[in-house]
C-alpha cells in the first residue's frame, strides 16, 4: 500500500522568512496531493491540493510542487505570519480513494 | 465550516462500554471515511463508505464497526472500549471532487 514519509518533523522560523516541508510517496498509481494545517484540537484544513497532472500549484503566498518521477511533493509558504503556526500534513491517494497521510510538521513561526 | 457535521464534540466513557459516534456528510457528498488521530499522532484511515456500502477498509479494529444509512450519515459504533482508544475521530466527505472536508472532530476520552 501507499506510504508517506514527512521531513522535518518540527521547524521554526523567524516571521517573514521562507518555511518549507517535504513529502515523499511510494505508489506511483497517486494521483492527488492534498495539504492540511491543523490548529491543536481542531479540524484538519485543506490548504492547497494538487493533482498530478500539474507539476506546480500557487495560491497567494502558498505554492506545492509534484515531481512525480521522483515521488516527492513539497509545500512552501512565503513570507511566514505568526498565524501560520499549527501542524501541517501532507497525503496521497487515488482520487476519493482514502488519504495516506504524513506524520506532520509542527511549524513555529517566530515573532 | 466545512459543510461535515459530527456529533458529539467530546465523549467521556469508561473501559469496557461501548460508544456511537455520528458524522453527517456535505450535500452532495456519497463517500465518508472515518479516521483517528491519537495524541501526538498523525491521521490513520480507518474505514470508508460509498453510498451505503462498505468501500475500503484501513486498520479498523474488530472492536470497531461503521455504517451509512439511506440518508447518507454515518455511525462508527465503538465497544469493548480500552484507555487506547482514547483518541480525536473525525469523518470526512467527498465524491464531487476528490477533495475531502473533515468535519469537527468527536473527542473521545476512555478512562
């Protein structure tokens, strides 16, 4: 079955800067890519999805890349905000077929 | 608000007694999927329904059934309750688009 390794599994950074985080997959049948920020004790939220027939996604200050010969996506979000911090996660799947997630990142976004 | 409704928010039992935890789906919304997510752990798949019929089946314990009903909402019955299975649940939906929206979560103490 489909496996999903999630680096790192905590980063901090200062606001203002840069944080990305880095999702690979094992079955190459995947064919979407969604992203979750979960604030403690709350839903899981879609952030922004991809599809593999795209190899890049934005959405104001968030982007995901798909390198689907190499299995790996990543999420980047710019410009960071005190707001951003919660635990992100990525999955995988078939298309409504269950997700396969991550383990998580916990990002702490600095003042 | 993501359209998926759950009930009950939070659910206090003890060991050995059997719990029923309810998700109605967004409109149009044919699929549920049940997931549980233990303190400090990522999102596991449990167990999928399609329009009334069991779809997928992830690592569900025997302990643990679900069902969806004509209407569409479903329950996941959890019995013989041990202080593992302590957990946040959350339902999710889809079947429009491959997108799935979790609904609120039903946490779930067991002392």
């Amino acid at each position: 079955g489909e496996n999903v390794e999630q680096h790192p599994s905590t980063l901090s950074v200062q606001e203002g800067d840069s944080a990305v985080i880095k999702c690979t997959y094992s079955d190459s049948a995947s064919n979407y890519f969604p992203w979750y920020k979960q604030e403690l004790g709350k839903r899981p939220q879609l952030i922004i999805d991809i599809r593999s027939n795209v190899g890049e996604k934005k959405d104001q200050r968030i982007a995901v890349t798909l390198n689907k010969t190499a299995k790996h996506f990543s999420l980047h979000i710019t410009e960071t905000q005190p707001e951003d911090s919660a635990v992100y996660f990525c999955a995988a799947s078939g298309g409504n077929t269950p997700l396969v997630f991550g383990k998580g990142t916990r990002l702490s976004v600095i003042a | 608000d993501s359209g998926v409704t759950q009930t009950p928010k939070h659910l206090i039992t003890a060991t050995g007694q059997r719990v029923t935890l309810r998700c109605s789906p967004r409109s149009g919304d044919l699929s549920v999927y049940w997931y549980q997510q233990s303190l400090d752990q990522g999102l596991q798949f449990l167990i999928q329904y399609y329009n009334g019929e069991e779809r997928a089946k992830g690592n569900i314990l025997e302990r643990f059934s679900a069902q969806q009903f004509p209407d569409l909402h479903s329950e996941l019955n959890l019995s013989s309750l041990e202080l593992g299975d302590s957990a946040l649940y959350f339902c999710a939906s889809d079947w429009v688009t491959d997108t799935q929206y979790f609904g609120p979560g039903t946490r779930l103490t067991v002392l």
